[in-house]
C-alpha cells in the first residue's frame, strides 16, 4: 500500500470515528430516561387502580343483587307462588355467575396491581439512589474540573512570572551593556586625539597658557615704567 493510500486511510477513519461521550452528561440522559419511564409507571398504576375500583363497584352491585333475588325468590315462596320463586332464582343463578367472574377478575386485578405497586416502590428507590449517585458524581465531576481549571490558571501565572522575571533580567543585563557601552565610550573619548572632549581640553589649555603669556608680558611692561 502506498504511503497516500495509507494517509488517505488514517483520516478517513479519523473522521469517521466518533466523538467521545461525555459520562456525566449520559449519565444525566440514562436518569433522564429513568424518570420517564417511572411517569410511565405510576400512570400504569393509576389506571390499574382506576379498573380495580371499577370492578370491585360492579362486583359489590352484583352481591346487591344477589341478595335482592333472593330474598325475593323467599318472598315468593312465603307466598306460595312458585313461578315468581323460580324466576328470582333463575336471576339468582345469573347474577351469581356475575358475580364470580366479578370477583375472580378483582382478584387479578388485586395480585396485579400489589405487584406494580411492588415495582413501582423498587424503581422510585432505585431513581432516588441513583439520582443521588448522579448529583454525587456531577458535583465531584465539576470539583475536578474546577480544580483543573485553577491548576492551568495557576501553571500560566506561574508561565508569565517566569516570562516576565526572563524579560526584567534581559533588561537589567541591557541597562548594565548600556552603561559599560557609555563608560567605554567616555574613556574612548579621552583616548581618541580627534574625539571632541580631547579636543576641547587641549583648546582650554591653550586659552590658559596663551592668557598666562599674556599676564606675564603685562607684569614686564609694568615694571618697565616704574623703572623709567
């Protein structure tokens, strides 16, 4: 394979990779998704108690009128009159099976719904460790993120002190090249018979001189008429 093909290769699955997952934020989708799926639940609960309350009405309704056949079906008989006696009791009968599955269908419905309630009771103890785990884990996250974030500050100030310690002794180092450069100079001054500050000594020496002549040759003139 040529070394184009295989640099082809290396971005190609560089760019196909996929981005890293950050855990806490799936962490915060998974509880997330655990408190919908509890909704979820209790309204699984709510609607199975509401059914449950439905039956159980219509199976007390039912034993109600159980009880009314057959006290008429006793009525009937007290009064001799057989046909409304078997009537009652052929509604007897009937509500009676009603009234059976009424009670079997309750009984579902009961075991039914004691076990989502038990269901229920684990997934809201199971959410609230785990949100408590989340937040644990979200604060001890940020801690650490906090605490990296003072180190990078502290590690550049600590990259700019030394920056600036560097540059200040580069300065003073300058400052000192300055004033050797200025001493060398001034000595190189005295040195150097066409630098101005020779030049200028040697003028001031000649005025001196020239103006010594000059007083001695007035003093001579002097005594020369006080001899005349």
């Amino acid at each position: 394979m040529s070394v184009r093909r295989r640099i082809s290769r290396i971005i190609s699955s560089r760019r196909n990779a996929a981005e890293p997952v950050d855990p806490i934020a799936a962490l915060g989708d998974s509880q997330r998704q655990q408190e919908e799926n509890l909704d979820r639940a209790r309204r699984s609960v709510a609607d199975l108690a509401a059914v449950r309350h439905r039956v159980d009405t219509l199976a007390r309704q039912a034993a109600s009128d159980l009880d009314q056949c057959n006290r008429e079906a006793e009525r009937a008989v007290a009064q001799n009159n057989d046909d409304a006696a078997r009537s009652a009791l052929r509604r007897a009968l009937e509500v009676q099976k009603r009234l059976d599955s009424l009670t079997r269908q309750r009984d579902d419905v009961d075991r039914q719904f004691h076990s989502l309630e038990a269901d229920l009771y684990r997934l809201e103890t199971s959410l609230q460790e785990n949100a408590v785990r989340y937040e644990s884990l979200k604060a001890q996250h940020g801690a650490t993120q906090a605490e990296l974030n003072v180190r990078g500050a502290v590690s550049a100030s600590a990259g700019n002190s030394a920056e600036t310690a560097r540059a200040a002794r580069e300065a003073e180092q300058e400052a000192r090249r300055l004033r050797h450069l200025q001493t060398a100079q001034e000595e190189l001054s005295w040195s150097d018979p066409t630098a101005g500050k020779l030049e200028e000594a040697f003028s001031e020496l000649e005025a001196r001189e020239a103006a010594e002549q000059e007083l001695r040759q007035l003093k001579a003139r002097a005594e020369q008429r006080g001899q005349g």
